[in-house]
C-alpha cells in the first residue's frame, strides 16, 4: 500500500493505492489502516492531479482504475454514485431505485457511509428526501463546500466562462 498526501481547499487529504488502484481518500486526522511503502505510484500521482482539477473547477468526473473492497451491494452503491451529475443532488431514496431496490435509502446510506473514496465517488452529492443535507464522513460544513463549489462551477460553465473537462467514462474497478 502507497500514501500521498493531497492539500486541498477543504483539508489535507491522503490518498491510499495499491498496486489495482485507488482505495481511500482519507479525512484530515482519519488513521491509514497499514503501514505505506515508500515510493511515487502512478494512481497516486494521478488521483492528486485529478484533485487538484477537480478543486480549480476544471474536473468534474474522476478518472481512475479502483480497488474498491466492500459487499456486493456497497461496490454497486458507490460506484453508482458516479452517475450523479456533477453540480447536482440526489436523493438517497432515488438511489436506491437507480440500484433497483426501491425502498432501500437507510442502506443506500449505511452503504454510503462507508464510502471509501469520497469526492471520488462522490457521495456529498447525495440528499435527504427534502434536500436536507444529512451525513457526511467529512462533516456537513465539507458537503456544504463542495455542493457549492460544484455549484460555482456548473454555473460559470452554463455561463461559458469555465474551461471544464468533463469525462463520460465511469471510474475503472480493478
């Protein structure tokens, strides 16, 4: 397993890899589980440029091969996550229905919490019923600034003054 570091507006990130893809994006103060080798690894090279692209609004869609390790389900729930559009929310109970199992929100949350690559795969977009903002591994406040920050940007793209790079590919699973 390889380490990064990752500065961005919203906290240093790490970012965990191994050698199949990328596996966490860590919370500032939230432990890696197993000690790092040392050394450059290209998916973490690649995860921090497509952060930084991400967070200077020329990003909207995450190109990476995963190594996403969870039940059938979880894999399924995140990597659906990837199907919300970029400057925009979902509900979780619409969620549950794009996985086929309507009536499913409480464990397309429970699966969502346990979201190993968050902005990656990217459950902030995901709402209560209402719109409320509700759970976050990151806290409400970096929901909050990442729904607007996507906001921002999504507007000055509609506006024609933003240089996005958008990608209809899916992240890769490894």
């Amino acid at each position: 397993m390889r380490l990064a570091a990752c500065d961005t507006p919203v906290g240093r990130l790490t970012l965990v890899a191994g050698d199949a893809g990328l596996r966490r994006v860590l919370w500032p103060g939230e432990p890696a589980a197993a000690p790092a080798e040392s050394g450059v690894h290209p998916v973490l090279a690649a995860a921090t440029a497509q952060l930084g692209e991400y967070f200077a609004g020329a990003r909207t869609a995450f190109e990476l091969p995963l190594d996403l390790a969870g039940t059938a389900f979880q894999r399924r729930a995140w990597l659906e996550l990837a199907a919300i559009p970029y400057g925009t929310t979902r509900s979780y109970g619409a969620q549950a229905e794009r996985l086929g199992r309507p009536g499913a929100a409480r464990a397309v949350g429970a699966a969502n919490a346990r979201n190993p690559l968050p902005i990656v795969l990217p459950c902030h977009r995901l709402v209560g019923a209402r719109g409320a903002l509700t759970g976050f591994a990151g806290g409400l406040e970096v929901k909050h600034a990442l729904l607007a920050h996507e906001a921002r940007v999504a507007g000055a793209a509609a506006a024609g003054t933003s240089r996005m790079r958008t990608s209809p590919a899916r992240p890769r699973r490894t």
